[in-house]
C-alpha cells in the first residue's frame, strides 16, 4: 500500500489514510491490530471515544515511532488546566510520551478559543504534542483560530464524504494551508446506497468504500474510515488503483449538502460540552 503524506508545520509526515476508532467498542484492539498489520501507519482516536486504553495496549505491541497518533480534547475540557491535563491522561491511557498531532474535537463557545490554544502552545512546547489542529470547526472559527494561536493550527477534522462536500469551508482551509481531514468519510455507510458510487464500485470491480475513499485521496483529503471488521479494515486500505478523472467528476457531482452528525444545531445538553445552566 502506497499512501500519499502531508508534511505538517512541525516537519512531521502525516499519513493520507489513517484508521478512525469511533464507536468500535470492544472491536478497538482487533481493528487497530488489522490496520497496522495491513500497512496504515496513522491511528485518530479521542478522550471522548473511551478507547486510549485499548489503543495503548495495541500499539505496545508495535513499535511506537512508525505509528502516526491523533486524539483529541474533548468541547467541555477546553479551559487551560483541563486541556493540559486532559492531554497527559490520553498520554498514560495511550502508553506514550507525545502525540503527533492533538485536536480541539468540538468548538465550545462558552470557553476562550485563546485559552484553549495557549494551552495547545504549552503542550507542544513541552514535547507532549508535536503538531496542534481542530476538528468540526467551521471557515469563521478556523480563521478566528489561525489569528489567535500562538502555534501553527496544521489540520482541521471535519465530515466530508461525497453527499457533503462543503465546497467553502474546504477552499478555507486550503488557502490557509490547514489538512483537510475527513471524518466519516463513508458518511457511516450511507453514501454506500448511492447509485454513482455503486455503479462505479462495479465498473473498477471495488468495494464501494474504495471508491469513495480514492475519491477522498484523490481530493486531496486525509480519509478516517472506521471499521470493525479486520478485512474491511484492510480492504480499506487496498487503494493502488486510479479513478478515472471524468468519474472523479461524477462524484463530485454528488454533493447535497447532507451531513449525517455535524447537523447546524448542537445538543448543548451533551456531556461532551459540559455547558450546564
């Protein structure tokens, strides 16, 4: 498996494909097994997936420094003491000394972007994170990040899959120098039902998600497939093949605007928020 890097402001190489954990439950190990046994060399995981631990006890059995590493701070930790402290528990739960790359996993309006970032600051001046970024940020509160942050803001981590393309807040990112990552980049399996991915899945002889997730590649857009399954998990990776440009296009053509979680509206009553009354 040949995948295509992106060097972050650190220098660091991240990974075009990495394995998403969310919601594996008691899968998390296998999958992560799989994955690294199959070539990907980039795991993204988060405090609020509840699945470090697991990861740690995978990636002891690996060797550390090939293994690209992400998590990420959950919306309602995001004051300066919670931040710093969040991140070294994911450090013990992962059985690692630093992460390669720590994401604010939600925006949270109730607490200061600028403390957040001061503490990212420290984080990465103290060794702990190498590169620092966000997830679910929109164009407004990605810029707003870039002026107030005292490090580079390398990625933002956002759904993006053929029915949701979000053509402006893409081209930001890009004119920013910021990753583009895609969260749920098979939109959980939704987008396997659309006609064009399945007609091609057939024409390239491919599993559906192949042909999305070459499509994402193709984009330019890390992909953070997720799977239970090892042979999905390693299917997903099997990416040494090229989509035609003209059926590029027709995925293009896909978008309508359809997310299937990063909806307008937030459950501000969420334990990932912690905003009480």
């Amino acid at each position: 498996m040949t995948v295509p890097t992106k060097t972050l402001p650190s220098g660091a190489e991240l990974p075009a494909l990495g394995l998403g954990t969310y919601d594996l439950g008691d899968q998390t190990a296998d999958s992560v097994r799989a994955a690294l046994d199959a070539g990907y060399a980039h795991i993204d995981t988060a405090e609020g997936y509840h699945n470090e631990a697991a990861i740690g006890e995978a990636l002891a059995e690996y060797d550390r420094d090939d293994v690209f590493l992400t998590s990420k701070v959950l919306a309602k930790n995001l004051n300066y003491e919670s931040v710093i402290e969040s991140c070294e528990a994911s450090l013990d739960r992962l059985g690692t000394d630093y992460l390669d790359l720590y994401l604010i996993h939600w925006p949270n309006p109730a607490i200061s972007l600028r403390e957040t970032l001061r503490a990212m600051a420290e984080l990465r001046d103290r060794g702990l994170v190498r590169d620092v970024g966000v997830s679910n940020f929109s164009a407004y509160q990605l810029s707003c990040a870039h002026h107030v942050s005292d490090v580079p803001i390398a990625v933002n981590q956002i759904e993006y899959h053929p029915w949701f393309q979000r053509p402006d807040l893409v081209d930001y990112c890009r004119e920013s120098d910021t990753v583009i990552e895609a969260a749920a980049p098979l939109a959980r399996t939704d987008v396997f039902g659309d006609e064009v991915v399945a007609e091609l899945a057939e024409t390239y002889d491919k599993h559906p998600a192949q042909v999305v997730l070459r499509w994402a590649l193709d984009n330019d857009v890390v992909a953070l497939p997720r799977s239970s399954t090892p042979d999905h998990v390693r299917a997903n990776a099997d990416l040494d093949w090229e989509l035609d440009a003209a059926d590029r296009r027709r995925l293009d053509e896909r978008d309508r605007n359809e997310p299937v979680y990063d909806t307008p509206a937030r459950d501000w009553t969420s334990d990932v928020y912690g905003i009480e009354q």
